[in-house]
C-alpha cells in the first residue's frame, strides 16, 4: 500500500473540501485521463480538513483496516486495478483558501428541457465543470428543493480531461435523497454523476 499526504484548499466560502478536488486527487496516479478505466468514486460525508491522507492500494481487503475513511475510488490504470481511500488528518491551520467564480462557467452553459450543455471552453478541470454544471441544473430544475446539492459520487467508463462539448442530461430523482445524470462528451456516454440533497 502506499500512503501520501494530500493538502487541499477551500474554495469561494466553502467550509468543506469540494468533491471535485478530492476525486483529481484521488485519480491522480502518474497516468493520463485516458488510460484510466471504470472509475468509480465515492463520498461518503463532507471532508473539512485541509489536511488528508491518500492510500492507494491493488488489494482492496488493504483499506478495510483503515478507519475513518471519508471517500473512496477504484479504478483500473494501464490495466491494473486500484483502490483508493480518503482519510482527514489533523491540520495544524485553518488551511488556504481560493476563488471559485462557478457563475463565470454557468455563463457559457445552454438550456434545453432537462439538459444543459457547454457552449465555450470551461475555465476549470472537467470534473469541476460537471459538478458545477449539475448543481446548476439541479437548482434550476428543483428551485424549491430545501437544502445543498451535494455531488456525492460519478461512474465514468473512461478517464476525461475535456472542458469543451459536454453535456449533462437529467435521468432520475430517487426522492432527492440520489439523483442521476448522463455526462456526454463529442456526443458520447462517458458515465452517470449522482447528487443528494442534504437539508440546511
């Protein structure tokens, strides 16, 4: 197993780490996004240290003795499965803090029914332009939904690092407790991104 210490930066007003940020970091295993298979990550509740310890393992059984685990992912890269976990460490600061102007991205977005698509090249990695992109579809769709949508997981078939020609097309709402939307990127399936809604 091998264990890495990760630190992170909280962005716009957030009091938490951004799913996003953890899943580049979790994914981040020295190969391009394009060698990446099956990824499937997940979080498990909201991570507020800055401050966070990264196991990487090709034996899934390894992370079972880890306690504390805030998110996982496993994935295949050049071939060989992995199995990848989250623990928050103790952070000796209150940690750095950055901007995030989501709406300079929702400004590129288009509309259609229950589909929003990028008309220009997003700003941010594609992981960040999807999430911002669902929420934004989720807050129009459900305007009197009570609460924060929460990206809590993402099933890809192939690693992406587009930022032009996505597209998001709303599946399903399980009582807002998981919802689901399609990713396309160039007009193919690359996976489903899943929300929750947690109350204020």
């Amino acid at each position: 197993m091998q264990i890495r210490q990760v630190e992170f930066q909280f962005k716009g007003a957030r009091n938490y780490i951004q799913g996003p940020d953890l899943f580049n970091a979790m994914v981040d295993l020295g190969y391009p996004p394009e060698d990446l298979r099956n990824i499937r990550f997940l979080a498990h509740q909201f991570v507020s240290s800055p401050v966070c310890a990264l196991y990487s393992t090709n034996d899934k059984e390894e992370l079972s003795r880890i306690p504390d685990i805030h998110a996982r992912c496993q994935l295949e890269a050049g071939g060989v499965p992995y199995w990848i976990a989250l623990k928050p460490l103790t952070a000796e600061d209150s940690g750095k803090r950055g901007d995030y102007d989501e709406d300079s991205l929702i400004a590129l977005c288009r509309w259609q029914g229950e589909t929003i698509s990028l008309t220009r090249p997003s700003p941010f990695t594609f992981i960040e332009t999807v999430v911002s992109m669902n929420k934004h579809m989720h807050q129009r769709l459900f305007p009197d939904a009570a609460g924060k949508w929460i990206f809590t997981r993402i099933d890809l078939d192939v690693g992406c690092a587009e930022r032009q020609h996505l597209e998001l097309h709303f599946k399903h709402n399980m009582n807002y407790r998981l919802t689901k939307s399609e990713i396309l990127a160039n007009g193919q399936k690359l996976g489903n991104l899943y929300f929750s809604l947690v109350k204020s």
